[in-house]
C-alpha cells in the first residue's frame, strides 16, 4: 500500500513538472529568483556588457573630459523610448497569440485522435469477428500514423528528416505517400506545377494519410457485419475534419513567421536605445552607483522582452517556457497508442 501511494505520488510530481514552468505567483521572492524558466542567463551578459561601457564612459569622461565622450540628447532618447515600448509591446503581444494559436492547433489533433479511437470501438463494439477487428486495427494505426506525420513536419525544421522517412510509416501507407509525392515520384511530378520543396511536399504528407484515413472509416459499410449508422460513421468523418483543422492552424503558423520588417525593427531600435543609454546618463550628475544601477535595470527590462518575444517566436524550441509543447507533441503519440491498446483488448 505504501509503495503504491509513494508511485502515486511520484507520477503526481513528474506529471506537474512535465508540461510548464512552474512558480508560485503569492511568492514575490520566489517570482524574481527563480532561475527555471527566466530570462536571466540570457539577459545577464547584456546587462554585464552595458555596465561595462557606463564605467568606460565615466572612466573616458573623468580622464579626458568631452574629448573621447559623446553625449546625447535626452529629451531625444525619451521620445525614441515611445517607438522602443510600441514595438516591443506589439511583439510580444504578437508573440503570445501566436504561441496560443500553436498550442489550441495542437490541442485539437490531441482530442480529436482520442476521440476518434474512442468512438470508433464504441460504435463498433457489437462486431467481434476477425474483418470488424482488422477494421478497427487499421482506423487506428492510420490515425496514429498521422498523427507521427504531423510530428514529423512540425520537427522538419530541426531535423531535417521528411516525413516519409519516419520509421513508423511503412506498408500500404508508405507506398501510397511515397507514390503521391512530387519529389519522389515522376509521375506525380507530371501534374506539378512547377518544382516543390522537400518542405513543401513534407506538409502535404498529413493530407494524403487523412484521406486514407477517411477511406478506412467509410469502408466500414463492407467490412463490418453489421455496419453502423450513417451518423456514428458521420461523427468518425468529423473528428478526421476537425483533426486537419488543427493541423492546418499549425501549418499556418510554420509558413506565417512574424513579419520581418516588424522584427527588424525592433530589434535595432531596441539595440541603439539599450546601448546609448549610458551616453545619455554622463550629463547626468548623480553618483556612478546610481548610473551603474539605472543602466542594469533598463537593460535587463527591455532586453528581457525582446528575449521573450524571440521565444515565444518558436513555441517548438528547446526553451523551458516553449518547451512545453515540443513535449506535448511528441507525448500525444505515446497516450492515443495506450489508449487505442486498452480499448480494444477490451472487445
């Protein structure tokens, strides 16, 4: 009993830990401190590098006077503060709807798939012979199998590795995709119009194994001997439907990236504003403690934004924040086989 609930509660543990950063909002201190997750290791060397050319610019300034200082005008630097703030507002606001459009498109394909195994056994839970087995079989390897494929095209970027290659695609699937795909077959090259990308072709893989899928579920009026209704065969098709829905948010978010010109930006205004500030600060005549403090909390205010907006740009990356549905991802797989497996050892 012991060893069960220390299990239990292990499993409660990695499951809390295993899809976000988690921090305790009421804990003022524990929110500025905690390192898992924060922006600190990345914003550190830019805070480190800007104090150092305060102190240079002092050191410059009390040596040699205005010969080797350059001082700007702050009533210049306080209106480029108003752009500064716009474009980064804009980019991590940007930043954040691309992030939840990401995760809602991934989402969908993770309830969808498990609905769809679920439906399919329960409508079909009267049929028991080897053919309403098969059948079964084969509805749910295709819905997993698409599901990889969809993995494979968001991991594309990084891995380089086209969805026709994964492992888990093989038999009849593999021929089919193989033979549908422009750059791999001269055939289906005929009808292109013009030459394709192996990016390309790997985001229109998904597309052929959903009509594949969709063939499966509708061959159920031949292979089942009592086939279902038109509308629980209607309700498979719509989890199949909504599952692309997902998958076309996510493949929009691929092809759509932040326009550059807004990247760029502000990533210059934000780097000619973060680094002039210690130039503004020699007309001012308070301590170099104080120029030194002003200089590291600016620049760790607005240098950490830019940072959260460049991660928020790829929800898929290997940040801890954005890690969370790189995980996700490649976990869903893993639960719909569980799941499919338990219901039909069921029947």
């Amino acid at each position: 009993m012991a060893s069960t609930e220390a299990i239990s509660e292990e499993i409660k543990m990695s499951t809390r830990a295993s899809y976000t950063v988690n921090y305790n909002s009421s804990s003022h201190f524990s929110v500025i401190t905690q390192m898992w997750g924060s922006t600190w290791p990345k914003v550190l060397p830019y805070c480190i590098f800007n104090v150092g050319l305060m102190a240079l610019l002092i050191w410059l300034d009390e040596k040699f006077g205005k010969t080797f200082v350059i001082e700007l005008s702050t009533q210049g630097h306080s209106f480029m503060t108003l752009v500064v703030s716009f474009l980064l507002v804009s980019r991590v606001t940007i930043g954040l709807g691309r992030y939840t459009e990401a995760r809602d498109g991934l989402g969908v394909m993770y309830r969808e798939q498990r609905e769809l195994v679920q439906n399919m056994v329960i409508f079909s839970d009267h049929c028991l012979d080897r053919a309403a087995k098969e059948w079964r079989q084969e509805v749910g390897y295709r819905g997993m199998i698409l599901l990889q494929v969809v993995m494979a095209v968001i991991d594309y970027p990084t891995t380089k590795i086209p969805a026709w290659n994964i492992s888990e695609l093989t038999g009849d699937e593999e021929e089919y995709v193989r033979k549908s795909t422009f750059a791999l077959s001269a055939q289906a090259r005929r009808w292109a119009h013009g030459l394709r990308s192996e990016w390309e072709e790997t985001m229109r893989v998904p597309i052929h194994l959903a009509y594949l899928l969709r063939k499966s579920i509708h061959s159920q009026s031949k292979r089942l001997r009592t086939p279902m209704s038109a509308a629980n065969e209607s309700r498979l098709l719509g989890s199949v439907d909504s599952f692309m829905s997902g998958y076309y948010r996510i493949r929009k978010f691929l092809t759509t990236p932040v326009p550059f010109p807004l990247v760029q930006m502000s990533r210059t205004f934000v780097f000619l504003y973060i680094f002039t500030v210690p130039f503004v600060l020699l007309q001012d005549k308070s301590s170099n403690v104080a120029h030194y403090a002003t200089v590291f909390v600016m620049t760790y205010g607005f240098m950490g934004l830019e940072i959260v907006a460049i991660e928020l740009d790829d929800p898929f990356g290997d940040d801890e924040n954005v890690r969370t549905l790189r995980r996700r991802a490649c976990g869903v797989s893993g639960v719909v086989i569980v799941s499919l497996m338990v219901f039909l050892c069921c029947l």
